[in-house]
C-alpha cells in the first residue's frame, strides 16, 4: 500500500509544479507581480513546516513570471523578427 501512496503524492506534486508554472505565467502576462509575490510569501512560510517542496515552487513562480512578462512584452516576437530581418539581409546581399 505503501508503494500507491508514494505514486499518488508524487503525481499531486507533478500537478502542482504544473499548475504553478501556469499561474505563474499567466500572472506575468497580466502584470500581477503583487499576487505572484504573495504566493511567494505564503509558500515561504508554509515552506517552514512542509518539507522542501514548497521552497522548490517559490523559484518555479518567480521564473515561469518572467516568462510570462517576456512573453506580453513580445520578446520571443521580436527575437523572431531580428532573425528574419538577417535572413532578407543576407539574402538581398
């Protein structure tokens, strides 16, 4: 029995990475930074009492955040736009 609950919590910890990254992007792409650092704040302090998980998902909100900012600010957008600008430059030349 004791092999199923392993299996379930570490299935309950895959969802919740997930879901974190999820949150965490879509709060950059809406500029919610003061919520993303109340979760933060919130999983630092349950942190204290629950293992080391909960610390693992403070930096997985921050990141998947920036991501988020990145990605409303158009950064992959305009990464996109520089390398076809080199490629009709070169191919004009």
């Amino acid at each position: 029995m004791g092999g199923v609950l392993d299996i379930l919590i570490l299935i309950g910890k895959v969802l919740i990475s997930v879901t974190t990254i999820a949150l965490g992007i879509s709060w950059g792409v809406r500029g919610e930074m003061r919520t993303a650092l109340a979760v933060c704040a919130v999983l630092l302090a349950v942190g204290i009492f629950w293992t080391n998980f909960a610390g693992l998902l403070i930096p997985t909100i921050l990141l998947a955040y920036m991501a988020g900012v990145l990605m409303e600010r158009g950064w992959h957008r305009a990464a996109r736009q520089r390398r076809q600008d080199q490629e009709d430059g070169s191919a004009a030349g």
